[in-house]
C-alpha cells in the first residue's frame, strides 16, 4: 500500500512538471526585431525562432529566402544562434518576453545592438495608398565607385505593402519590405548582411524620394517617364569588368583550403568550358550568387564544363579559414574553393583583368582557355525579370560555349 501511495505520488509530481514544462513561455516564435549598427542605424526586421528549449535555430528572411542557423542553444535565459558561413551569431538574454543582446560579426567588425519583441500585425497609416509598384530608374549626381551612372529599383505592391529591390552593378539590396505610413513607405532588410532602411516618398511630379540608410537622397523615376529616358542607363554587368588582352589564355594559380595549388594548366580543365569566380564570404552577392552556381556545376559537369571559384578573404579570415569551410559546406560546393589572397588586392592577383572592382564577378573561358565573356556582380530572385532574364542569358552562353568545337 505504502509503495502504490509513493507511486501515486511520484506520477502526479511528473505530470505537474510536464504541465509546467509545456505552458513556460520560450523565445520560440516570430519577433520584431531591430539592430543598431556602430554607426548608429536603426534597421527593423523580422526574425524566427523555431524549436524547443534546449535545442533551438533561428531564421532570417530575405524575401522568400530563409536563411536559418546551424543549430542553436538556449539555456538559463541565454540564446546562441550560430550563422558560422557569415562567421556571426546571435547571443540574446530573453526575459519578461523580450529579446535584448548582439549580433557578433566576428572579424566583420564591432557587433550589432539586438533587441527584439513579439510580432504583431504592422500599423497601416490612414488614407488611401499611392501606387508604386513597378519598375525605376535612380539617376546618381555623380558616378558611384564603380563608376555608375544609374541604378535601378524594382518595386512590388499588394496594398499598403510593399518590397523592394535596388539594383547595382554589383548586385542588389535584397529584399527590401515594409509598408507605408505617415505619407511614405518605410522598407528595411537584414538577413544576417547588408542591414538597409529605405525610405521612399511619393512626390507630386510623379517622382519618388529615396531615403538611403538615414543620410543619402536620391530620386527615381518610373520607366518610360521621360526624365528616365533622359537619365543614363544602367551599367550593363556583362560589359564592366574586362581582359587586357582577350587573345591571351587567362592564366590563376592558387592554393585550396589544404595548401595544394590549383592552376589552369591542369588536367581537369583542359579542353572544358571554365567558369572563374571571384567571389569572397564577407561578401553578401556572393552568397547569393553561390547556389547558383553550386547546382550549375551539377548539371553541367557532364558536360564539359568546370568551375573555380578564387576567394578574397579579410585579412583575419586569412589565419582561420572557419568562414570559408562554412560557407562551402552551407552551399554544397563541390568545385575548387581556392584561396586567392585578401580582398584589397584582386587586382594585383589578377593583372590581366581590366576594371575589377566588383564582388561577385566572373570569367567565363572558352574550351581555348580564352576570356570568351565576362559578368560582374550577380541579380538575385529579389530583382525579378532581372534575375530571370541573367540567368536565361548566361545558360544560353554556356550551352553555346560547350556546343563549340
């Protein structure tokens, strides 16, 4: 009797426990969160916790893309999100329902404040909503660094709703969301790179004010406005970058992750179509551009064609190349990852490049080991008919090169 009674007892206790367990609030969930960088910019975004304590992952999101940590820890109130292929985490005490700590960018530089609350519904302003959507031309005072003339923005609208794209020679913004209120549209973007708040003003005349990271003003222009087709055209990324001389044979020679050198002159690539990437894991286009290219390789390696990718990494990830394993092993690379130096001196690594001053860029050899096309920086899925239209035009090279003789 005095066993049974113990029993008893010992199985009410555990179901107590179990209920406890199951109604303590977790930091699982979906959260309005901000990070404040160094220099003192607010940029709002939403982020996810999935999971159940003490295993948890959080997510980013750039517009359909989720990018989600390697696992995750939470223990005594303290949260660790790793994101080791951006070399970062996210560290956050979580207590009375809120999240409060940092971003570590590792050797990227000085963390992000973090601060977060539950997600609620984003207030609509009042009144009716000016139409956007669309597509834009950003006429730039003077040439930007890389010596731009224009840029374009692609907008999508549903309502008061809105995202965005930015698009420069060497890639785009991401998605950029939000929705208006007080007059303009607010859109912000972080995922895990790249932190962008952009606001953007209808005017009367029909043009919109852009507000660039709370200091830089510009104006853009709907195409097939005629102050667009005044303004200059984009730069076309298949024309930027460039070779000394195209007859020559384009030549690399670097070391992989285990000191082993790779060059042109291998077997492996001789009489294939070759695509040389430069790329580096600091870089957040390279990221984008990096599954493109991982699954290209997998359908076209049959077929003749080879891909090298050449890494230009800060000087710390030089010491320690953790990033650089990561992010291969995050994109399922299969090509040689080689190690081309840091990422102040492309062009010296590269003498016979012309005008490179772009991450992502590529060179595409033909089964000669000549230059026989050239992109730099790369349009990701948040540019649309941009994303679309690269990537049709880039295969149909491809398929043409490996067709040749």
């Amino acid at each position: 009797m005095k066993q049974r009674f113990i029993r008893w007892v010992l199985i009410v206790l555990a179901g107590m426990a179990t209920a406890c367990t199951s109604t303590e609030k977790t930091p699982a969930g979906m959260w309005d969160a901000t990070i404040t960088t160094a220099g003192g910019l607010q940029v709002p975004f939403k982020f996810e916790i999935a999971g159940a304590p003490p295993q948890l992952s959080g997510t980013f999101f750039d517009g359909e893309l989720r990018r989600t940590s390697t696992g995750g820890s939470y223990s005594n109130g303290e949260l660790v999100l790793p994101f080791p292929e951006y070399g970062a985490k996210v560290i956050a005490t979580y207590k009375d329902d809120r999240l409060e700590g940092k971003y570590d960018r590792g050797t990227r530089g000085a963390a992000y404040v973090l601060k977060a609350v539950r997600a609620t519904p984003a207030p609509q302003g009042a009144g009716a909503v000016p139409p956007i959507d669309g597509e834009w031309r950003i006429p730039l005072e003077k040439l930007s660094s890389k010596g731009e003339s224009a840029w374009r923005m692609v907008v999508r609208q549903n309502g008061a709703d809105v995202s965005a794209a930015i698009l420069r020679v060497d890639g785009d913004t991401g998605t950029l969301t939000g929705s208006f209120k007080d007059g303009k549209f607010t859109i912000s973007h972080f995922s895990g790179a790249r932190p962008s708040v952009v606001e953007l003003t209808p005017a009367d005349d029909g043009s919109l004010k852009i507000l660039e990271d709370r200091r830089s003003t510009r104006v853009a222009y709907r195409e097939g406005d005629a102050r667009a087709n005044a303004a200059p055209e984009p730069t076309d990324p298949t024309h930027h970058i460039g070779v000394v001389d195209p007859s020559a044979k384009f030549t690399f020679s670097f070391p992989d992750l285990d000191g082993k050198i790779v060059a042109d002159t291998d077997p492996r690539f001789q009489g294939k179509v070759v695509i040389v990437s430069l790329t580096g894991t600091w870089c957040p286009n390279c990221h984008d551009e990096a599954p493109f290219l991982s699954q290209l390789y997998k359908d076209y390696r049959g077929r003749g064609l080879e891909i090298v990718a050449l890494a230009f990494e800060e000087p710390a990830q030089l010491k320690d190349l953790s990033r650089v394993r990561a992010f291969i092993r995050q994109y399922g690379i299969e090509y040689p990852f080689l190690i081309a130096g840091d990422s102040d001196h492309e062009a010296q690594a590269l003498p016979q490049a012309t005008n490179l001053n772009t991450f992502p860029a590529m060179f595409v050899l033909g089964k000669d080991g000549r230059v026989r096309a050239t992109h730099a920086g790369y349009a990701s899925k948040a540019t649309g008919k941009y994303y679309m239209q690269e990537q049709k035009e880039f295969l149909a090279e491809i398929d043409r090169l490996l067709a040749e003789n």
